[in-house]
C-alpha cells in the first residue's frame, strides 16, 4: 500500500504496479504472488529495466524466498533458484541497490527496497506487529 501526503503533489500511475512521481523522484509498490511463475515474469524484467535509469524508489514483495540475510547487498543462497538467481542479477544489472538487510519471514528477506542511489535510503528497520506480520520501515533522505 502507498500513502503519499498530498502536499507532495503526487502523479498516479496506471499499470500492473502502483507508481506515484514525488518531484523528480519515482515511488513504486510492487507485489509478486507465490503463485508466480516459477522463472519470473516478463513484466518484473520490463518493470525494473524500465525504471534502472530514473530517480527510484520500489517497495515490494517479490517472495523469493532463498536469499542470504547473513551477507550484504543483494545475495542468494548458493542452493538458489534459478528465478532467484536470475532476478537478482537483474537487480545488480540495473544498478539497483536493496537496502533491507534483515529476513522479513523466517530466514528470507522477501520484502524488498530498492533505489538507484544508495544514500537515498536510512535508518532501515524490520519490526513485528501484533498480528505476526513483518514491516519494514525506513528514512527516504533526498
């Protein structure tokens, strides 16, 4: 879900995301099912391609469920998917960096922040509601 203040003048974007434009700054919410096809869809290779060259900011749940929440960055288990795999080379490829570092259901961080600019994100926090849901939490600096 994305709340945007109205002070911010937002632009709603159409599509199979939710997008909004905050000044020269793009805000995106994504949400990949666990019922997605095994490889990944095209429309998370086009959606990523499309915005690696804008002033970004994604929040989703892509759910894949195999990175390694022990290293940096945007790592997987060697014991990968191949969908896994393939997606976060896509993130490196498009020079994306994730900034949550902490697993958001079991061991797995399945709940992503990615922007283009590394020092866009801070204070980056993952907390337990009462309900055994996980939220991520962060500063967006500009």
């Amino acid at each position: 879900m994305l709340y945007v203040r109205s002070s911010f003048a937002p632009i709603e974007f159409h599509g199979e995301h939710v997008w909004c434009q905050i000044e020269d700054l793009l805000v995106g919410v994504s949400y990949r099912s666990t019922n997605a096809a095994v490889g990944g869809s095209d429309s998370e290779i086009k959606l990523l391609q499309e915005v690696s060259n804008r002033h970004v900011l994604l929040m989703s749940d892509f759910n894949y469920t195999d990175t390694d929440r022990t290293l940096t960055g945007h790592s997987v288990l060697s014991s990968a998917s191949s969908s896994s795999a393939s997606f976060f080379q896509l993130v490196e490829d498009c020079f994306l960096t994730q900034h949550v570092l902490t697993s958001t259901r079991g061991d797995a961080i399945l709940d992503l922040v990615l922007t283009r600019e590394p020092d866009l994100i801070s204070n980056v926090s993952v907390t337990r509601s009462h309900y055994h849901k996980w939220f991520v939490s962060f500063t967006a600096c500009s």
